[in-house]
C-alpha cells in the first residue's frame, strides 16, 4: 500500500448512470476516491434520481451508505444545477459584490465540495463502525455545502449588532462592460496581476513609490484588507490610475523594493506546465507521509465503551488540537467538532484578535464565531518554552495536531511532525498551508504569502473564473480558504481511517494549491489527455441569470426537452436558434416575479432558483431551513447527517 | 480638546462597557495616554514599542493613523478615533 493511497483495499461502488445534474459531483468523487486508492466499481443497488448514491466498504467494515441529495429538504424535488444552488445560497450574490451583481463563479464550486464533504462523511461514517457506533448511511446535500461555503459570509449579514449588507459593502457600480477598481490589478501593458501583503507597510510604501499620496493609499489599505470579509474591495480610483501607467516588469521592480508580494493571473494551462503541478493532481489534495515511531496498538482507541464518551458521532471521543488563524484551518477544526471531536483551540495570550472583528454577536465576532463557536480555546504563547511545553502535553493526549503557521515555523519552534511523533506516536499531524506540499518545496509561489487570492491567481482558478466572463481575473469569495479547510478536514479524517484500520500514524499535508488542482481536476485530465473517472458532464443550453419584476432568477437548461418546456411555460414561440430568443426571454421574465417563475417552473422540471441578494433571507426559506439555526447569528448546521 | 472615541467590544470591558467615550487629547498617543487614566489596561492593548499595535487598526475620522503620523497624528475638537481589530489574511 501506498502511503499516498492510504485506502488501498477500500471499494466504493457507484450507480451506472448518474443524472446530469449529480455529474460533476460524481465525476470529483470519484477522481477523489482513486486518487486515494479506493477501488470504483458500479453497483445496481445505487441506481436512483433522487439520490447520487455509493456504498463504501473498508476491508474491516461492512458497507456504509454514502447518500448525496439535493436539498436538506427531501420533499423538495427537482433537478438543480451548479448554477442554480450558486444561486440559491447566495454564493452568487457574494462573488458578484464587486460589480454589484450577482454573477455565476464559473467554477464547479459547489459540486466540488459536495463530493469532497460526501466523501469525508463515508469516511468518518467508517470511522464510527470501527469504533462500535451503529452507523450505516451519511447524507449530505448539494444545499448544506453551498449553505456551508456561505457560513461566514452569513455570520456577517445576521449578526445582532450592525449586521453587513451587501448594500454596505461599499461597493461602486461599475461602467457597463468596464470592471470596478478593485484587485485584481492591471499593468499598462494588459498584464492582470494580484498584490500581496499583510502588513500595512509595504502597501505605504509601494503605493508611496507609484507616487500616489498617503490618505488614498491609507483608505485603500482599508479596503484590501477587509476583502477577505466582505468580497469587496472598492479602491480609490488614484491607485488604479498609478499602477495602469507602468508596465508589469516595472511593478516587480517596485514590489521587490518595497516588500510588496505580486502574481500575474495565470492560466490552467501555464499551471498544468509547473513541476509540481501533474504528481499534486495524480496523489489528490492531500500529501500522506507515515510517521517512523510505531503507534500505540489501535485497539486503544477502537474500544466502543472507551472511545466515545459523551457522543454518537464518529468522531466523538478524539482530541483535536488547532493552532491556526483565518479561516482555512478554522474551518477544518470546525468540521472536526461537527463530527463530534473535541477541538482544543490555541489562541495567543489575550485571544485572537479576529475576536473583535465587526459585526459582533454577543460580545464576539459573529464571522469568528462562524468557525470557532464549538471549540475550547487555550490561550498559550507558542514561542515560550513553557507554551512549547504545554503544547506537547496537549499533543501527547491528542489524535490530531493541526496547524497553519508559516513555512518553516514548526521546526523552528520544534513542534514539527517529528517532534510530536516522538511524544505521541498515534498522532496525526496536520499541515493546512498555502502553498507547501511535500513535492512543492520548490515552486516560486513560496516566497509569497500563501493566501487565498494569491493562490486563485497562481494555481489558475482565477484565469478560470475571468474565463467565465464573471469578473478580470479570480473571486474576492474565499473560493480556496473554503475548499481548502474542506480538503484538510477531509485529509485528517482519511488519516484516521487509516491510523484506524492498519495502526499506521501519518503527516497530512493539504494546501490552498491542492485545493485549487481538485477544484479544476478535471481540466488538468484534459490538459494530461487522461481518461476520465466517469461520465463527462455537458454544457447545458441555457444557463443564465435574469432580471424579473422583483429579483433575479438563474435558470439551467441542460438539454433541448427543457428549453421547449421552458418556450412553453413562457408562451415564447421563437426557436432557439432564432437571434431574437435571448432577447424575447430577458423581456418576459419582466412580466413576473422570481419567485412566480420558480414555482411555474418547479411544475414544468425546469431547473430554477431565485438568486439570493440579501444573505439574511436565506433563514426565511423554507427548503432551507434545515441547514440553519438562527439566534445571535445564524449558524450554518453541520452539512452531514449520519443514520 | 475634546474628541470621541468607539470603543471595540473587544475592548468594552475595560471601559464599563461603554461604546464610547469623550477624552481630551492633542494626538492619537496623547488621547490613548488619557484614555487609560480613566481605564487602565487600554493601552498595552492598542500600543507596543511607540507604536500601534499590529493587530490593532486605529482611524482618525476614517484614515488609518499608519498613513498618516502614526501615534503623533494630531487630533482636533470633534474628531472621532474607531479601534478596530486588523484583519489579513485567508
């Protein structure tokens, strides 16, 4: 077995056909799968349209069933699409803040982490029959993941005190056809490119350097570092204007004097190129290294009566540690506690200061909360000898230590894999960074700051989405931090599985790089010119958003049965081939509101959503309620259900 | 002179939980230093080594004190001073 397929010997059986609206969910869950070693196979007993349905099956644990739904609301049916619960959960609203309209990602976002989270849930579901729990499905909707990529972003719009908008966002509307100023940059000659730092020094003096005066580059400074929150960056029109009169080479130059990080918004194809780029695709997200100490006999932590006090989760019973900050390891520690471990979190003395960010619910960042409300916090000064000290103590207790500090970091606190194998030899250890894996040690990207739109413009994603026609170049959504915590989440509880099954301990490293290559896995199959893992997904005729009387629409027509319902349903007599037939459409939409049209079209099978404007809405839907749990803030409730 | 200050709720418990407060002061440093006459403990909150904070932004009527003096940026009657914790980052 190799450590890079650490579920060599696991079958995952799948349905023969898949709807084509689960395609490219199957087709991610699947590359996931074999990359990890899990043998694929088709199975009658998966056949269904309601649910994409797979059985997972350990060597040493009977079959679990691994259910993905559309919504969190059964009785809600009809086929959706990528589009349509991009819609539907907001995440349109929020990538489209910087043109003040909604806009479609371009990216099989919401799919990707539905696999990802399906996946993990079968996983864990396994976890739990090891461990004597009576576990026998994990469902996780379409719904809950994209509820799940929103849950900050939904903090922020609920929170009881001076809840965010995306009226207050403090956006500008563009120029039709122009782009709003704001990242990602451009040179004088056409060259799209993503700034860098996260100290307010080097954007003084870059922008001191493009001789742009201190107030414009101090309120600039302001809206760079709160796009990380808000999906917004409204610039002053000053710095675009100085940065659009120098060439690309003569902004490198600057940057390198200042201490400024840049990255020119690449393409798939330029990435697909990199060294590193074809073995990160073909192992996965997730880089599995076995640790040399040999661990404690896994019976230890197998014995039902012992392993889950005070829950029926499956991970109930296991001891996570987290160092991180933001919002990529945060997540991973959050979807941990969701599975029922406990989560030790450790925050500097005084606590993190994300505690304080705006908008606030009861006394503490609702965004902060969003991602830490169901951990135990410790506040230890990582660099004493007697915070280092406490930390292996925890370590020595613990399953997993997960961490993601700066490259390089952990050895010199020596609180790296070694160091804690050798106090806990069971321990899984986990790295949640933004550029390392073990193979990139390499890549150029490591002298820049390992953050999310750095990662969209180098790794391709953005390309892609600037591809899509929906914005210059990348998302000021967290598109990777989201996956990223997703995939290393994922990556942990694979290890465990494995520490579980063969006694064998390992590092998982997982990056924001990883993220963005599972995200566009399948481009890079068709770059390598590789077969694929299932039945490639098609283009669908229309899918659009439109204006109507009261709010805007997506509507997917995947197939030509669909359009003629839909020329129906519209009473539109003109053919599609026909130049006036958009035209004809954007004008009846006029005619009724989103919601007129959603339930006329729920009737005739068109595949529809009202696109969410207003992040605080969603709690009033009920399809989804379910994923929801209003109060100081609204939750966003755990994605997986377990039977 | 005297100039507003907002609070952070981060911050609350050291002022009586009151989101504002009215001090004198003719610079950022200066109001920080009055402040924590009043409520002690705000200032090695807000200030390390002569400057502010790294994790804390500080804004004199929007405009972030690093753009301008720092801690020497001078005050004027009626100016409003907002903590805000620094966020970077993803």
């Amino acid at each position: 077995m190799s450590m890079n397929q650490p579920l060599t010997g696991c079958v995952m059986k799948g349905p023969k056909s898949i709807t084509p609206d689960f395609a490219p969910i199957a087709v991610s869950f699947l590359y996931q799968s074999e990359a990890l070693g899990i043998q694929t196979s088709a199975n009658e007993n998966c056949a269904g349209d309601e649910a994409l349905c797979f059985e997972f099956e350990t060597p040493r644990t009977a079959p679990v069933t691994c259910e993905i739904t559309r919504w969190e609301d059964p009785s809600r049916q009809g086929t959706v699409s990528e589009n349509i619960m991009q819609a539907a959960c907001g995440l349109m609203s929020v990538h489209g803040r910087t043109h003040r309209q909604p806009k479609p990602l371009g990216l099989n976002y919401v799919s990707t982490l539905t696999a990802a989270l399906a996946l993990q849930g079968s996983i864990a579901a396994s976890i739990g029959r090891l461990r004597g729990l009576p576990v026998s499905s994990s469902t996780v909707s379409m719904a809950a993941a994209g509820l799940l990529s929103m849950s900050q972003y939904i903090a922020g719009a609920t929170a009881s005190e001076s809840p965010e908008t995306t009226k207050t966002a403090e956006t500008t509307r563009p120029l039709p056809g122009s782009f709003p100023a704001c990242p990602p940059f451009v040179s004088l000659d056409g060259v799209i490119f993503e700034l860098e730092t996260l100290d307010a020094g080097p954007w003084q003096k870059f922008w001191g350097e493009l001789g742009v005066n201190s107030a414009a580059a101090g309120k600039g400074w302001r809206a760079f570092l709160l796009r990380y929150a808000r999906a917004a960056a409204p610039l002053p029109d000053d710095l675009s204007l100085a940065i659009s009169k120098l060439t690309y080479y003569r902004i490198s130059r600057i940057c390198a004097k200042t201490g400024m990080a840049i990255c020119p918004v690449r393409s798939i194809d330029d990435r697909a190129q990199d060294d590193d780029a074809r073995q990160i695709w073909q192992q996965g997200p997730w880089s599995f290294s076995p640790s040399s100490s040999e661990p404690k006999p896994n019976d230890e932590y197998l014995r039902p009566d012992s392993a889950l006090p005070g829950g029926d989760l499956p991970l109930s019973g296991f001891t996570v540690i987290e160092s991180c900050r933001r919002i990529q390891g945060p997540l991973a520690g959050h979807l941990l506690a969701l599975l029922g471990a406990t989560v030790i979190r450790i925050e500097p003395p005084g606590g993190d200061p994300l505690r304080g960010m705006p908008p606030m619910a009861e006394g503490c960042s609702a965004r902060f909360q969003a991602l830490n409300s169901l951990k135990t916090v410790r506040e230890i000064d990582i660099k004493s000898a007697t915070g280092k000290a406490e930390i292996r103590e925890l370590a020595r207790h613990a399953d997993v230590f997960l961490h993601n500090w700066a490259p390089g970091k952990a050895v010199l606190l020596n609180l790296d894999h070694g160091d804690l194998a050798a106090i806990n030899p069971s321990l899984v250890y986990a790295y949640a960074g933004g550029w390392a894996t073990d193979c990139a040690e390499h890549v150029s990207s490591n002298s820049m700051p390992g953050t999310d739109f750095m990662a969209q413009a180098y790794s391709g994603v953005a390309g892609k989405v600037a591809g899509a026609g929906s914005s210059r170049g990348g998302s000021l959504f967290t598109v990777l931090d989201v996956l990223g915590g997703v995939v290393a989440a994922q990556g942990i509880t694979i290890a465990l599985l494995n520490r579980c099954m063969n006694n064998a301990s390992a590092k998982v490293t997982s990056s924001l790089m990883s993220a963005a290559t599972l995200l566009c896995a399948e481009d890079f199959r068709n770059i390598y010119s590789l077969p694929a893992s299932g039945s490639k997904p098609s283009a669908s005729i229309i899918n659009e958003v439109y204006v109507t009387r009261q709010g805007r629409i997506a509507v997917e027509c995947p197939d030509m049965d669909t359009v003629l319902r839909l020329a129906e349903v519209l009473d539109i007599t003109a053919g599609i081939e026909n130049k006036g037939f958009q035209r004809c459409l954007s004008e009846v939409f006029l005619s009724k509101t989103a919601d007129q049209w959603v339930e006329l079209f729920q009737h005739a099978g068109i595949p529809s959503a009202v696109v969410i404007e207003d992040l605080a809405d969603l709690q009033t839907l009920t399809h989804l309620q379910p994923g929801l749990t209003p109060g100081s803030y609204t939750q966003v409730n755990s994605p997986w259900r377990f039977k | 002179m005297p100039i507003t200050i907002s609070i952070p709720t981060i911050l609350r418990p050291l002022t009586g939980n009151q989101k504002r407060i009215e001090v004198e002061g003719s610079s950022v440093l200066d109001a920080i230093e009055r402040m924590e006459q009043q409520y002690p403990g705000v200032k090695e909150k807000l200030v390390t080594g002569g400057q502010a904070h790294r994790f804390v932004n500080i804004y004199v009527n929007d405009n972030d004190i690093r753009f301008s003096e720092g801690l020497s940026t001078r005050l004027t009657d009626g100016d409003l001073l907002t903590i805000l914790p620094a966020v970077a980052g993803g």
